[in-house]
C-alpha cells in the first residue's frame, strides 16, 4: 500500500508537504497540489487517508453536454432517484457532478477522484469520444458505468438494460404483425449502447429470416438529417415499420410520417426506446421498449457497493419491456 | 391469479380433487396428479398454496451426465458452496437436483418445479440439447441459469464470468509475449458459453491484428479427436501458443505436446480456463483463467432472490482474472 513518504520519496519534497496537499491545507499552492495528487495516483494511492473520520463519498458523474437530469421527464432523472433511495439509507454521501470534456481533459479520472475524495462514481451519459472512456481502461477508483462497457478493467463494472433483447422484442412483435419491411432510425452510433442496439437489430432480422438493406438503416446525429435524408428514403423504399432507437427520435418520427400524409400504424408502424414520459403522450401513443430507469439506478448502486466490496461484478443487465401502445399495428394488406 | 376452483372448472372435476392431487393426497391416482399439474400450469398457477406454513424451498438443478459437483476439484463445488453460503442465512431451503435428459423429457419444468414445491431454481451444467432449454424460454417459475442465456424471458436469467474478458485477457497476454500464431482448442461448442468463448477468442484475435485459420482452430466433443486430430495439425502450422477453453483439455494438450517433445514453455505456449484445483498441480503449472466459483455461486442465489422479488434481472457478470504460472512464455525465437 502506497503510504505518504512514498510519495515525498517520488518528488523530494517533505511527508508534511504531502499531507498538506492531500489535506487541501491553504499554504500550499494548487501546482504544487496538482503534481502531489498526479503523483499519488501513479503510484496507486487513490484513497485519501486523512485525518477525519472515514468519509462515504461517492458522485454520479454525467455527462452534462449529452445527458438531462434536472427534471422528471428527462431521460436520467429516475436513474439518480434510484442510486440515491438505495445509497443514501446506505449512509452514503451522494454528490451529481456534471463533468464537460474539458474537465475530463484537465485531470485523470482517478486524480479527479482522489482530489474530490470520492471512494466510487456511478457514471451516466458518456460516449465514446469522452476523454475518461480512455482511463477506465486503466482506472483503479470503482467506476460503474451505465451503457458502457470497459474490457478487462476489474475496477469497472457495466450496469444497463439488455439491448439485444430489447431489439429482440420489438422485430418479433413487428414481424408477428405481418411486417417484413422494416426500417432502423438511430441518432448517431457515438455511443456503445447504441452500437449495441443497431448491431442487436440486424441481429434480430437475420433470425427472424428478414432483409436489412443500407436503404432501410439510417444514422445521423442531427435531427434534421434522419427527417429529411433518411425518412424520405425509407417511404420511397415502401417500408412498413422503423424502429427508432429513442423515444425522441420516435416522437419525431411519427409526426414527420403524419405531416407527409402516412397514418400511424394504418400505412406505418413506429417503435421508439427507452419509455420516456413523452412515449405515452404523443398522438397516437408510442409503442416502446421500456427501460426501468429507477431499477438501473438501484442497480447502479448495487453494482458500485460490490465494487466496494471487492465483489468483482463486470456485467448488469435488467430485462427490457416491450410496452405496446397505439403506435403500431397489423401490416397493411 | 389462478384458482383452485379454475382447474377444476378446466378439467370438469370437483374443487377438493384438485386441491388433494396438489397436495399429494394418496387417495388420487398418479394419472390424475399429473394431469392436474399440467392443467394448473398451463392456466397460469406456478406457487402451491398449501395449507401449511409456506416454504422458501429451492433447487439446485444439475444436468449429471454434464457436470460433476461431488468433490471439491469438480467444476461445480465451489459454485454449490457459495449459493449455498448466501441462500441457507436467508431462510431457503436448498436442495440440490440431479437430472438427466429423460426426467427433462418427461416433464415440463414449470410442471417439475410446482410438483416439487420449488419456488426457484439455479441451473447449472446445462448444453443447448438439454430439454428443458427451450421451457426456459416460456417458464414462469423463476430460473437462474449459470453459463446459459435465454432472450426475452422475464423469469429467467444468465449468472456466468465475462467470457469476451476472459479471451481478451489471454490473447493479449499472449501477444505481449511475442506469439503470432495462437491456436484455439474446444471441447465441442454445444455449449452456449462454449461458443460464447469461441467467439470471443476470433474477436481478440482480430482485435490484436492477429490471423486465425480454420487450421489453428479444433473443436471436438472427444479429448482423443483433440488430441490425435488437431494438435498434430496446429502444431504442424508452426503455432507457438494455444488457448484451451476448459483446464483438463489444457492439461492433457501439456501432456500430449511433452510427449510428442515439445518443452512447455520454451516451445509452445499453453492456456487454459477456470482455473480448476488441477491447473496449479500440472508440471509446469498451467496458466489459466479464473472463473471465481465460490463468488458464481453467490451470484447466482443474488440473481434468484432478485427474480423472486420481481427485479427484473437479466444479466450478472463476474470479471474474468488472468492467472500468470509456469505453461506460457516467450515466444521462441
């Protein structure tokens, strides 16, 4: 265990120098600081033993440029109230951090960690491109990541929904309605989970003895784009149905289809991801595939606790819902 | 919820023969008991509400032609162990359940598991031709099923280690050791964790710039088709490493490849997987990975109590762990 005088060893400065810049002490400089907690890390001290009494400190970190949490029907809202009904009458101190890119690449993810005095994150919206996507990879402060999936980092652990059922759900239900057209909406492929819902798709077609064509698949991060490129294609491909790969993207969808002058589900069928608030309030209501957001948060702090723990979980997943509303119907004759 | 007074209704018989071929009253003939059980499966009815206390009673299904769990070097002991460890404090009854393909032929599971007065099962050892794999995909009474995955089942799920973490960890290691031509050795792939690692193992190598061909590759039920069919071919190709997807395949190969005077390491590297009581006793000592079985075992009771409680639970993964002896080395120059 990396002690402090290992650390002034490393930079031939005093131990009360080190314990000063671990402790946030006020005479001491926030370079100083800066290369006292960089060291510490290297040489694997990531829990501050200060002289206080042993804090539970943990922090949701999101995403703040990709993900809301603020209110109820965003998307994150019931996963932080479910972290928190579990960790807080566990007596843990639960802080939400919204972290940017430049924060991410200001600081290590495990140095951000230890300055804070956080002992494990529960980590929520991340896509690939994310700086610390990078030092999971070689973190050592527990990190539980909801919809991403480090390899070979015990440190790490997985907590989402199981995408391949999800996607299973929805073309099984669509093909049992007649459907053998069916499109794939998604908004960008920058995050696993959503690499993972494309590639379950064309899995779940393949099975159910159902073309794919690259007509009938369309990914674009921006709105406009999936509404005036890939939409018209998909109609003028004579497509049945499209699965969107969120609600939003759903919601959308549809009152582009009814604009151009489709019925929704009589001409087109339409299944949306995630069972936003919005999914049961769109005119007609969305068919979806439901994600239990306040049971993936219960599960993310399951999952972080067993880090803690040194229970070496890798992989959480919650059944997906298919939730059928009005959105879809018998393919038309 | 289904009723007493619904069976009997279903099958035109009196409320109190149902009620007696539910609770094993010796006045009913054994045709009728079964007849009544399957009835009562079929509308629905998977819990016995008999008139004494209820049970919290639940098994340990074993497939006996495939798995051994008796002595604490077979595979399965440890994870026995650990369900065991979790399962008894929390007030279950455990019993453990050999079973064979005609048990599985004869009854349904629900119909086996209601017979019993079983509330919920760990399954363990079971291939893709058992029986009772495709029940899972309609069964109501909850099932954790160790090392297999069925989608879409709410009642069930998929307690293992991650496998793709597992090949990961030894393909790399391997190629951190110089080694190109890495051969991939298989007993069968009747398994779905079998063609799981399988997979996984063409996923690393390609990942790793690393080429496979069907001739560094043997799959073979019978140890002696590995051993006088595929080895001789891998080793013929000039291959330096080989990956074993179970430790008494890897051990053998050891063996087989001394015999046929190739020094282990220097020549060839070997591989194995789960890290079993024989792998730290072969001359020299195979270096393997870890399946953690004790910690399996307490997953899996984890899982069931979850499914019990109606947490939807889909998919619990334990880190896989690369454990370093004396069978592999540097590639030989």
């Amino acid at each position: 265990m990396t002690t402090i005088q290992d650390i002034a060893d490393k930079m031939g400065v005093s131990k009360s120098t080190v314990s000063k810049a671990l402790n946030d002490a006020p005479d001491i400089s926030d370079a100083l600081r800066k290369q006292v907690l960089e060291t510490a890390v290297a040489l694997g001290y990531t829990k501050l033993r200060r002289y206080k009494k042993p804090t539970k400190k943990v922090c949701i970190i999101i995403e703040k440029e990709n993900m809301r949490y603020q209110e109820p029907h965003h998307f994150a809202y019931d996963i932080l109230v479910g972290f928190r009904q579990m960790a807080e009458p566990a007596g843990f101190d639960v802080e939400i951090v919204p972290v940017d890119i430049k924060t991410q690449r200001n600081q290590h993810y495990d140095v951000f960690m230890l300055e804070h005095d956080y002992i494990g994150a529960f980590v929520v919206g991340f896509s690939l491109s994310d700086p610390w996507i990078q030092d999971f990879k070689i973190s050592r402060t527990p990190a539980v990541l909801f919809d991403n999936y480090i390899v070979g980092n015990p440190s790490t652990a997985y907590v989402g929904i199981d995408n391949e059922e999800g996607m299973e759900l929805a073309v099984s239900y669509l093909a049992g309605l007649g459907h053998r057209k069916i499109a794939y909406l998604s908004s960008s492929l920058g995050a696993r989970v959503l690499q993972a819902r494309h590639a379950a798709f064309l899995r779940s077609m393949h099975q159910h003895g159902l073309k794919t064509s690259p007509a009938a698949i369309g990914c674009s991060y921006y709105l406009s784009e999936c509404m005036e490129k890939h939409l018209p294609r998909f109609l003028e491909n004579g497509i049945t149905a499209i699965i969107c790969n969120q609600d939003t993207l759903a919601s959308a969808t549809l009152t582009q289809c009814q604009q151009l002058g489709f019925q929704i589900p009589d001409d087109i069928s339409i299944i949306g991801f995630d069972d936003l608030p919005i999914a049961a309030c769109t005119s007609p209501p969305l068919t979806t595939i439901r994600q239990d957001r306040l049971e993936l948060g219960k599960s993310g702090f399951f999952a972080l606790s067993s880090l803690l723990n040194h229970i070496p979980i890798s992989t959480y997943l919650l059944h997906a819902q298919l939730i059928q509303r009005e959105s879809t119907g018998k393919v038309p004759s």
